[in-house]
C-alpha cells in the first residue's frame, strides 16, 4: 500500500486551520499490475469544484 497525502491551509469562521485538521487531500493505492485500486478525498473550494470534476471525468 503506498498512501500520499498533501495539506492545504483554509479557514473555519475565520481561524486557520490546514492538515493538522483534516483539511488535506490524499489518495491511496494497493494491489498489483492485475488488480489495484486507490481511494481517497479531495479537498477543494468551491470556485475548483467543477474544473477537478472535468479532469477526473477525462481519466
């Protein structure tokens, strides 16, 4: 299993907060050549919600 995680800084009513928080995108991937998988969460603003839907969309 290999697992990437990269940390984004945001703001909740008005105080920083980044990965320590959860505010963080990651993936993970297992298995082999023959049958992997991945799995993972996005975190994004509004305003790249539709551009990061239209590149998961072409892969």
């Amino acid at each position: 299993m290999y697992k990437l995680s990269i940390g984004r800084k945001a703001s909740m009513h008005g105080k920083p907060v980044g990965n320590q928080m959860g505010v963080n995108t990651w993936a993970a991937f297992a298995g082999s050549d023959q049958a992997a998988f991945v799995d993972g969460d996005f975190a994004m603003l509004e305003s790249e919600l539709q551009p990061v839907l239209k590149t998961l969309r072409k892969a």
